[in-house]
C-alpha cells in the first residue's frame, strides 16, 4: 500500500509527474484569479462589466 501512495503523490491522477501537476496548479491558479477579478469583482461589485448569460452561470458555478 505506501508504494501505491507514494505513485499517486508523485505521478497524481492523471499521471503528469510533479512538473505537470504544477503546470495544472498555476494554470488553475491563475483561473481562479481571472474569475474573482473580473466576476465578483467588477461585474458583481461595481457593476462595471456585463457578461453573456451563460459566461454569467458558469462564473457563479
């Protein structure tokens, strides 16, 4: 059992090795902070910005 552990912290779900995963972590990352900048942030806070309907029920998703 440790060894199957040890695999799946070092190689992840999908097998990418640590490098992938910390591709995956800042693209991720990056995500996220587009999506509270633009979305709750000027579309919900200040009104600034209006969104297509759907782009607006995937943001709250």
């Amino acid at each position: 059992m440790p060894d199957v552990l040890l695999h799946f912290l070092t190689s992840g779900v999908a097998g990418l090795g640590w490098l992938g995963m910390l591709v995956v972590l800042l693209v991720f990352t990056q995500l996220t902070i587009f999506s509270v900048t633009l979305y709750l942030h000027r579309s919900r806070a200040h009104r600034g910005v209006d969104f297509h309907p759907a782009l607006n029920h995937f943001f709250r998703f």
